[in-house]
C-alpha cells in the first residue's frame, strides 16, 4: 500500500507569514510529485509537477523543492494572503500514472 | 490544460438508489479516474477509466458497486449504486493528457444519500 503523508494536518498564519508544509511520499518507483490547491467549492488546481531531484518550481509566491532519493517535498508561501486560505494536496505518481494523495494541509490565513 | 464538465453538481438520493455521474472533457485525453471524498478525508481513488474496457479498481472498490463506463477518450460515467447513507460524498472525476501534465479534475459532485 502505497503511503503519502503530510504535515501538519492544518495551519493558522497570520497576513504576511511564511509558512512551508511537507509532504512524504515512497522514493521508490517515482515518476513524479504533484502538488494541488483546494478552496472550498472548487475543483482540485494544480501547482506543480515535479519530476527530477532537488527540482525547485514557483508561482508567485509559492514554490516547491523536490528530493527524490529520501521521498520528501517541501511547499513554501512567502508572505502569505487571505486568499491563499485553502487545502494543499500532494499525490504521488508512480509508474502506474494514476496519482494517491495526501491527507492534505488545510491552511486558514487570518488577515 | 483539458476543461471537465461533471453532472450533477449535487444530488439528494434515497437509499437503495442508483445515481449515474457524468464526466466530458473537452478535449481527448488518455487517462481519466474517479475519485471520492468522504467527510473529513483526502482524495481516495476509486478507479481508472480505461477506454473501451474494463476500469481497474482499487483495493475496497468493486465494479458491482461502482460501475464505470468510458466509450471514448473525451466522456466518461461513475455510477453509485444501491446507496446507502455511507457513500455519502463528493465525487470527482479527473483526466491527464500525460502524466507530466498536472491533472485536471471536474468540479465534483455532492451526493448525499437520506
């Protein structure tokens, strides 16, 4: 059974904080990491996909890092705003190309 | 990236019904999955549409419970049956051209079964 674990479960920032979560995942039969952005009553957004080790992504002011070899990724919000208030899922994607999620981050940003 | 229409957004069934969920994306695609999200859970993956055969369900998902149709590379359908208060959920369905692509999802559907 394929095992993806994230911490921690939920977070309270404050306007303006940064804030990182973490995400681990098998290191083997890797294929990629892909990471998600849930708001309430919404579909499931995709941030990132990252596929090679020591891998660093951004959007804005969110990024991502990737290690492969020890099966962990970090998510970073720099400076973080009311509307980055959301879950944030990671999902392992093996070799079968279906992807297995996270319990997600639940983040709330109080302005 | 591939747009996914899913109906019906949310439904109200009785239990011991059956509720068929439509998902069309507006583009081919090669994969597409449903998945479900049980109060308070993450995303749990039901099944791989596979056009023109059988879907491959995982381990607690059975065919019986939750066939799956997909004729074609654009449209696929998830259908609940005989319902009990337990499959209460939200159900999504999703699709990937690629699997270096992020993976779209529909805007799910909310079932809660009385």
């Amino acid at each position: 059974i394929l095992n993806v674990e994230q911490s921690p479960q939920s977070l309270h920032v404050q306007e303006g904080d940064s804030t990182n979560f973490t995400c681990s995942f098998p290191s083997s039969n890797f294929y990629a990491l892909h990471w998600y952005r849930w708001e309430t009553a919404k579909s499931p957004e995709a941030l990132f996909v990252m596929t090679l080790n020591g891998d660093e992504k951004k959007k804005g002011r969110i990024s991502a890092t990737l290690n492969t070899k020890e099966g962990y990724s970090y998510l970073y919000i720099k400076g973080s705003q009311p509307e980055d208030s959301a879950t944030y899922l990671c999902a392992f994607n093996g070799n079968t190309g279906k992807l297995i999620f996270g319990q997600g981050t639940t983040l709330q940003v109080k302005p | 990236s591939a747009v996914i229409s899913q109906k019906p957004s949310r439904d109200i069934c009785q239990r011991g019904t059956s509720l068929t969920i439509q998902c069309q994306v507006d583009s081919q695609v090669t994969m597409m999955f449903w998945y479900r999200q049980q109060p308070g859970q993450s995303l749990t993956l039901i099944a791989t549409a596979n056009q023109g055969s059988e879907a491959t369900y995982e381990s607690g998902f059975v065919i019986d419970k939750f066939p799956i149709s997909r004729p074609n590379l654009t449209f696929s359908t998830l259908t609940v049956s005989n319902m009990s208060p337990e499959d209460s959920s939200i159900y999504l369905c999703s699709a990937g051209r690629d699997r270096l692509s992020g993976y779209t999802f529909g805007s799910g559907t909310r079932l809660t079964v009385v």
